[in-house]
C-alpha cells in the first residue's frame, strides 16, 4: 500500500491530460469536420452518448455513470488483489481506471463523451474514440500480459515437477 500515492498522483495526471485535451477539442475544432492531421489519421469533433462503439447510446446517462462507477469499484478491487511484485498489471490498472475516470467527467458533465482521433482509409474506417478510450485499452492489455505471462510462468514450474 506505500505505492498508492504514486498510483493515485498517476490517475490524477492521465485524468488532467484527458480533459486538457478534450477542452481543447471543445474550444478549437468545428464539430463533425474532419481535419486531417496524415492520410489515415484525423481529427474528427463528435459526441458519444454510448460506450466504446456506441453500444448501449439508448441507455440514459444515470444507468451508464451508474455502469461506470461500477466498473471502477470492480477495478479497484482486482487492483488491491494484485501484489507490488505485479508493477505491470498495477499499472494497466492506474490506466484503466484514469481513462474511466476521464470518460465519466465527460458523462457526467456533458452528457456524452468527447471523442475525435479517427483513423481511416479510403475504403476502411475505424470508431471515432478519445485518449481516455487509448489509456483503457492499453491498460487492459498491460493487465492481460501480465496475467498470461504469470500463468505460463506458473504452468512452466508445475510441469517440472
């Protein structure tokens, strides 16, 4: 538990990065007009009033603040299971959970989240999403490697056997 003021301090710095970005989204970008930063990178102003992808945008805002929140306890939990041996995944979850965080400033504030890096082709493209959304994903595949990896390496030793 000597570690959670640097987890904390983290969450608080990935949270203040989410929304400095997202305000400068706000105040300098046209909403729905696409600037084109390289040919298959933009930025693109949108709101989303679902999850990633959209999912569940029928949902009302109290049920998916509600959701979130949830989520966050639920990763606090495995978070606090974890031991400082698991730096790693500690981190994925620091991840995790400041992107979560950024996202539900945006629900609860908002009503929808701010999204706007978009990566497309001519003929292919991908869901509009934010740096919170990049933070979640990451974190959760810090978590994922570490979990595997644990797992190989214990399956390793008990065939020794």
């Amino acid at each position: 538990m000597r570690q959670l003021p640097f987890y904390a301090g983290l969450v608080v710095v990935l949270v203040a990065i989410d929304q400095w970005i997202k305000y400068l989204v706000e105040t300098r970008l046209v909403l729905h007009e696409m600037v084109e930063l390289l040919p298959f990178l933009a930025l693109y102003r949108t709101y989303n009033t679902g999850v990633a992808f959209s999912m569940f945008a029928s949902f009302s805002d109290t049920i998916l603040i509600v959701v979130s929140i949830a989520v966050i306890v639920f990763i606090l939990y495995l978070a606090s299971r974890s031991t400082s041996r698991q730096w790693f995944a500690r981190i994925g979850f620091t991840l995790i959970i400041g992107g979560a965080l950024g996202n539900l400033i945006d629900r609860a504030v908002y009503g929808h989240v701010i999204d706007y890096i978009f990566f497309h082709t001519p003929v292919w493209s991908f869901a509009v999403f934010n740096l919170a959304d990049v933070f979640i994903t990451i974190g959760a595949g810090m978590v994922l490697l570490e979990e595997f990896l644990l797992w190989r390496h214990q399956r390793s030793k008990g065939s020794t056997r």
